[in-house]
C-alpha cells in the first residue's frame, strides 16, 4: 500500500485534535513530525520502526523523541488513507485509553468518512 493519503480526523465540532497537538509541541518535535507524516504519505503501512508501530487491532504509532521525552501519533488506516488520529507523551507504553480512543474514532471515520474528514 506504498504512497497514502494522510487525512485529519475531525471531531464534531470540526476541529482536529492532532493539530491541535501539533501546535503544542516544541518546534523541533513538531518538525519531526512532519517529517514521519510526509514519510508516511510515501511509504503507506510499509513505514516501520523506529518511525512507527504496530500497537493492536489496527491502530498505528508514529514516533519521535527528544531530549527523552517520547511522543506518539496514534493512527489508522481507512482504504487507501491514513487517518490521523491524536498524539501523547509516552511514558512507559501508549496507554489502553489511548488506543481505546483511536478505536472509536476509527469506527465513527468508517461509518461516515466524509463528516470525520478535516478541512481547512
């Protein structure tokens, strides 16, 4: 599945909680990840460690760290595009909530893909 389309999940409301993250993170972190997102743009689910991961039932990592602090983009896949979903800081591991969260975004995108899509 090389070469994705890398899409924003939006709440409700129309906002979208990753770039929300984004925008919160100190400009060297965020850099990198655009980096892994355009990576993952080209590459598709052929992307892998130490840029992302597998965590469990379909939902996906990006990482990054800087000066040993661990952060993580949770996202998944719908067709031929990436849905991303929302970051953390990780500690030990990604948290069960947090890949509990990524799961029910991930039904609401499939049942309508169009109302859980980002637009500028």
């Amino acid at each position: 599945m090389p070469g994705v389309q890398v899409v924003f999940y939006a709440e409700r409301n129309g906002s979208a909680p990753v770039l929300d993250w984004l925008d919160g993170l100190p400009p060297k972190v965020r850099d990198k990840f655009i980096v892994r997102i355009e990576r993952l743009a080209d590459l598709g689910n052929e992307l892998r460690r130490p840029e992302a991961d597998l965590l469990r039932d379909g939902v996906y990592e990006l990482r990054v760290g800087h000066m040993r602090v661990n952060y993580r983009l949770l996202y998944f896949f719908h067709g031929r595009a990436a849905v991303l979903s929302h970051g953390l800081r990780k500690e030990a591991k990604v948290p069960s909530a947090d890949i509990e969260r990524t799961l029910a975004r991930k039904r609401a995108f499939a049942s309508v893909p169009q109302k859980h899509t980002y637009e500028e």
